[in-house]
C-alpha cells in the first residue's frame, strides 16, 4: 500500500479544496474585472456592503455616511461628518466566503445539505462582516488611537474564528458521516 492509498482521503480533501477555492476565486476574479479600477469604481458587492454597514451605523445612533474616494476604488465612510474609514474590495468578506465554502465543498456531505450549509454560512458571514464594519468604524471615530487594533487583530480574529466554528461545526455535525473524518 503506497503513500497515496494510505492517505487517500487526506489527498482527496486537498483535491476538492484546491480546485473549488481556485473555481471560486477565478469566477470572482471575473466579477471584479467587470469594474473600472482605472476610473475608482468599487465594485458592486463592496458598494453594497458599505451602504449596509452604513445604515446599521445609522441605526447605533451614529449619524453616518459615504462619499466615493477620489483616488481608489473605495467609499469612504464618515461617522458624524469625520472621515473614520475606506470600504475597500477586501472589506466584502468575499474572499472569507470563498474560503469558507472551499473548506465546506471539501469536505462535502450530500448536496443539498452541502449548498445549504453553505448559504446558510455566507449569510451569517455577510450579517457579521456588516456588524464588523458599522462598529469598527464607531469604534475608530470614539477611540482613533485603537484604529489598529480593532482593524488589524481584534475583528478579524473575530470572523475568522466564527469561519473556524462553522467549519468544525460542518465537519463534526452537518456533514454526517463525521467518525470517517
């Protein structure tokens, strides 16, 4: 028995993950090309993304806006007239959901529990990123001095480590089968 028998499901999990995750990211990489970068034009999923977590700002209480940048393909986002934040492409969580359903295609159960797990994944995904951004851009115009660290480390460990829940919640409830893991 070789390597690749002894270790088979390990190469077909690798398998289906490597060409779903390229899949998905070159049909996005499609989508983003529809977009003039030249001429700063965020793309449609950023634009809708950005205005969603600009209404849930609205709705804290903070009196929020956007403008589109002048210099890249980004919205600026404003939290009580003050320039707090740039939306830009990474902010759509996109390429999180790309990953995320990478993972799940993986290791996929049947069908239809596989296509729903992974909607039911990029919805709760899209409502987290929306709340992400809304309180990180009231968290940047209160405290400006933690810019940084709420960007940088404390949200994205938090949607990062709600991706890693609902992969092991995949893995060991959803799927079924999960003894052969």
């Amino acid at each position: 028995m070789g390597v690749l028998d002894k270790n088979k499901p390990f190469f077909v999990f690798l398998a289906k993950f490597a060409l779903s995750y390229l899949v998905l990211s070159g049909l996005y990489w499609l989508y983003l090309s529809r977009f003039d970068a030249a001429a700063f034009e965020p793309d449609g999923v950023t634009r809708i993304v950005a205005e969603q977590s600009c209404d849930l700002a609205n709705f804290f209480g903070a009196e929020s806006g956007l403008r589109p940048h002048s210099g890249e393909a980004s919205l600026r986002f404003f939290v009580h007239g003050k320039a707090v934040a740039r939306v830009v492409e990474g902010c759509n969580a996109v390429s999180v959901v790309i990953l995320f359903a990478a993972f799940v295609v993986a290791f996929s159960g049947t069908f239809k529990k596989t296509l729903l797990y992974i909607l039911a994944g990029i919805l709760i995904i899209h409502v987290l990123n929306i709340i992400r951004i809304a309180l990180i851009c009231i968290g940047v115009y209160h405290y400006p001095q933690y810019r940084e660290l709420l960007h940088d480390i404390i949200f994205p460990l938090f949607i990062y480590g709600v991706v890693f829940a609902l992969w092991v919640a995949w893995v060991i409830k959803f799927r079924g089968n999960a003894a052969k893991v």
